[in-house]
C-alpha cells in the first residue's frame, strides 16, 4: 500500500464526529450548545478578527455543533491545502453536508481515488475544450443580455444567476433552451437550495424534499443520456466527460460515475460564477473609471465575441476578476479533517480533528496587501506585484490537490459576459449604495444588488 492509498484507508476509518479533545490549543467553544454559530452566520469576518486577536493564528471553535480549529494565514493554507504528508481528508469533511446531494463529487474524494477521477476530469478542460465551449457561450450570453430591461432597476444576482442557468444548460448539457432545459433547471436549482436546509428529512413540502427529488430526477436524466453522449461528437461539457480516457488510453469513467460528476459539477460551478460576477459588477458600478478602462481594453481587440487566444490579452480583466474574487473570495473557508495525528508549527493536531483555513481572512492581511479594503485592481499589476509574497496568500480557488478544477474556465466565462456587457452598457447603482454581504456559505449581496443598466 503507497502512501496516499493507506491515507484513503485511514481516511474511511474515521468516526462520524470530528474530534472534541482539543484542551491543549486557544480558544473557546462560545454558547453552550449553539457555540459560534449564530456569530458564524451574522459576522463571520468580525469572528474570525477577534479570534485572531485574542488567541492568535491557530485557535477552537465550535460551529454548527462541530468543535474544530480555524487556522489562519498563508502558511496555514499551504500547510493544509498542499497536504504534503497526505493527512488531511477533503472527503470527511465536506460529506456531512453534502453527500446526499452531491454524491462522490470529485471534492468528496480523497487521496489516491481522487487523482484518479481528477485526471479523466483534467481531460474537459483542457484547451480545445474550452475554447469550443467559448463558440457556444459567445452568442448565448449576448442574446440573453439583450433581454435584460434599460433605464430601471433590477436585481442582478438574479439576472446573472437565470442566465449562467441558461447558458449552463447548453454549455454543460448540451441542451437547446425550451422546456427540457427548464425543467433539468428547477431540478438543480431545487438540489442546491437543499444543501443549506437544517431540517434533512424527506418531509413533503420541505427544501429536503424537493432537492432530493431534484437530485433523482437529475440522476435519471443524465444516466439517460449517457449512451446517446458516448457515441455522440459533440462539444459539450458532458459529451467531453463521456469520452474521457486518461493518458495510457484505458481508463474511462463508469455510468454512475460520469452521472456523479456531472451533477457535482453544475453545483460547483454556478453559483460560485454568480458570486464572483455579482462582486465584479458591485465594484465597477461603484468605481466607473474601471468600466471605462475595460470598455477600452475590450474595444481594442476590434472584434464582436471573444475567442481563447484573446483572453490573456485582457490584462486590467484579469486584475479586476483577481481583485473581486480577493475581497469576495466565494468560498470564504475551507475546510478538512486530519487523518492522523500531525504537527503544524508546534500545535499538536490530533487525528481525526476539523479543521478550516479562511481565504477571506489571508485576503485581507495587512502583512501582505497594501489598504486590504480598498478595490484596487492594479495590485495585481507587474509593476505592484502583491500577490507575489507568498503562493498561498491569494487563494479563493484554493490550492494543492484540490485546487479548484474549474478555474480557467470561470474566468473565461467571466470575461465573455463582460466582454458583451460592458460594450453594450453602462452599469450604476444609487449614489453612496454599498451592497450588503452575506459572507457564508457563499459570498453574495443580500439585497440582490439593485443595479440599472444604460445602453451605450
Ligand atoms: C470563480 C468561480 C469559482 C470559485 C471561486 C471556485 C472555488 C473553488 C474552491 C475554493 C475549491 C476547492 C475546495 C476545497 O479545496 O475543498 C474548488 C474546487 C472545485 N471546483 Fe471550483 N470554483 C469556481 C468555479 C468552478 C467552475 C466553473 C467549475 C466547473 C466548471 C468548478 C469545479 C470545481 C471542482 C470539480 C472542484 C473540486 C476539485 C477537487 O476536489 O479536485 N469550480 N472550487
């Protein structure tokens, strides 16, 4: 047995509750009963800070009724996420909300399985992949902005997150847009409100209830098409699954399988987009001369969609996506469960423990950003440098084994909405506005980030 192979091993052992004996580090478990978790939900920045000040890098909890640790600060986020002794399991810790409905998703794999789904996987993002994913998602989005209404205010959360639905289907699916898509739709939307539900019983009439039935409608769905999409040459996302081998030309994914990722994959992929636009479009209607600049740097390439070879000629694109997703980081923390008992600058982590890195803390650390709270993009610049101190310092698609899978083809798609938007309009909120965040689970504004659009 290699190494990663008796992690997996260790990793199946492991009780169903993490950890309780955590004497010997700082920290407090709050309320009784409830802990943090009030604190969590309201102001989870502010928890963290204090935790911080008070007992330093590396403190306990209680959240959700799990006693863990947070772990804070660039060194920290190597340590766990790089993982080089093979002890922490990403699997044991993201199961408990979400193994029902995301089933083996390739974040609820460990070790050496998980190297083995995440290099069949490697093979639909892969450049010629993505860029024919780029000739579909082009003329899609242009058509969907132009549905958008002119001249009075509207929600865009919502507006982006119905037209990365619609533009998913196609892209991921394969589907044409019409009753078919809108129904594998609801089913999914129905699938991702229920991984935040409380209540995990199938009652009728409870969020539980309708994701779950979303989620066996969308198993039956995609294992149907499963035959069809092998034997098909299509583009898609799904189709490039199907024909997934890995490099020696004799492992494939099975039914089942192909079925489990693509499910996890919508989920991964939507509304961490949603959030990542939402915050890009929060801070250039607040700092126009940001949307004068990428209206130009769009205009110079002279053309009317983007293709692959034009992305890395998007420089200030590229910063201001950075920026966002370091003030917004979608995923604010992260977190694992150690295997077996391990050591991280002279704190004993014992075997079976929970533990969470905070991106959203490491974004905001004055040792390593200039003025934390202020966008500005051009921290990013070669001639800035900022987040070149230290490679895990700016990590909102994590890193090491599980770094995000997705994250070429997020900023692609980031940039062709912008791409089309900001040629065609301008975008502003109220005078002073300043949407208001809810950080956890999910980055995103609460009042849907009243905006008005003008066209240009
Ligand atoms: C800006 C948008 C996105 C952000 C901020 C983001 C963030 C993340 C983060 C932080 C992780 C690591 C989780 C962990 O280590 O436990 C992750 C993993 C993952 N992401 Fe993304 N993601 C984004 C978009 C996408 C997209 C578009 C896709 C698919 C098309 C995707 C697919 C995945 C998958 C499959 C994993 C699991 C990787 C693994 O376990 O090896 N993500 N993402």
């Amino acid at each position: 047995m290699n190494n990663m192979q008796a992690a997996q091993h260790k990793a199946a052992q492991l009780p169903r509750f993490p950890q309780r004996h955590l004497e010997h580090i700082p920290g407090d478990y709050g309320w009784p009963l409830f802990g943090h978790t009030f604190e969590f939900l309201r102001d989870f920045q502010g928890l963290v800070n204090r935790g911080a000040a008070q007992y330093g890098p590396v403190f306990k909890g209680n959240i959700f009724f799990q006693r863990g640790l947070t772990m804070l600060g660039p060194e920290a986020n190597e340590f766990v996420l790089r993982d080089q002794a093979h002890v922490f399991s990403s699997r044991a810790a993201w199961n408990p909300m979400l193994d029902k409905l995301f089933t083996n998703g390739l974040m609820m794999r460990d070790f050496a399985d998980h190297k083995l789904h995440r290099r069949l996987l490697q093979q639909a993002f892969k450049k010629p992949a993505l860029s024919s994913y780029m000739t579909s998602m082009n003329p899609h989005i242009a058509r969907g902005l132009s549905r958008w209404p002119t001249g009075k205010e509207f929600s865009f959360f919502d507006a982006i997150k119905s037209l990365l639905l619609d533009v998913g289907a196609e892209t991921f699916l394969g589907l044409e847009m019409g009753p078919e898509a809108k129904q594998v739709n609801e089913a999914f939307v129905a699938e991702v409100d229920a991984s935040l539900a409380v209540l995990r019983v199938e009652i009728p009439g409870t969020t539980w209830y309708r994701g779950m039935k979303g989620r066996r409608f969308l198993e039956k769905f995609m294992t149907d098409l499963i035959p069809q999409k092998r034997a098909s040459n299509g583009t898609d996302f799904f189709s490039e699954l199907c024909r997934a081998v890995d490099e020696e030309g004799e492992l494939t994914l099975s039914d089942q399988d192909i079925m489990n990722h693509m499910i996890f994959l919508l989920f991964a992929a939507h509304d961490t987009t949603t959030s990542t636009l939402s915050s890009i479009i929060h801070a250039l209607a607040r700092n126009p001369e940001w949307q004068d600049r990428l209206r130009e740097e769009f205009r110079a390439l002279g053309k009317d969609h983007l293709d692959y070879d034009d992305l890395d000629k998007l420089e200030s694109t590229t910063w201001v996506f950075k920026e966002a997703l370091r003030m917004y980081p979608p995923l604010p923390t992260i977190p694992r469960r150690a295997v077996e008992d391990t050591e991280f600058n002279g704190i004993r982590i014992p075997k079976n423990t929970l533990v969470s890195i905070v991106p959203l803390h490491t974004h905001y650390m004055e040792e390593f950003w200039s003025n934390p709270t202020r966008f500005d993009p051009e921290r990013f610049s070669p001639a800035r440098a900022e987040d070149k101190k230290h490679f895990y310092q700016w990590v909102p698609f994590g890193g090491g084994h599980h770094k995000c899978i997705g994250l070429n083809f997020a900023e692609l798609q980031s940039k062709i909405f912008l791409f089309h938007f900001l040629r065609d309009y301008q975008v502003s909120v109220r005078p002073g506005y300043e949407a208001p965040y809810q950080l956890v689970p999910l980055a995103m504004p609460k009042d849907g980030l009243p905006v008005t659009i003008r066209k240009l």
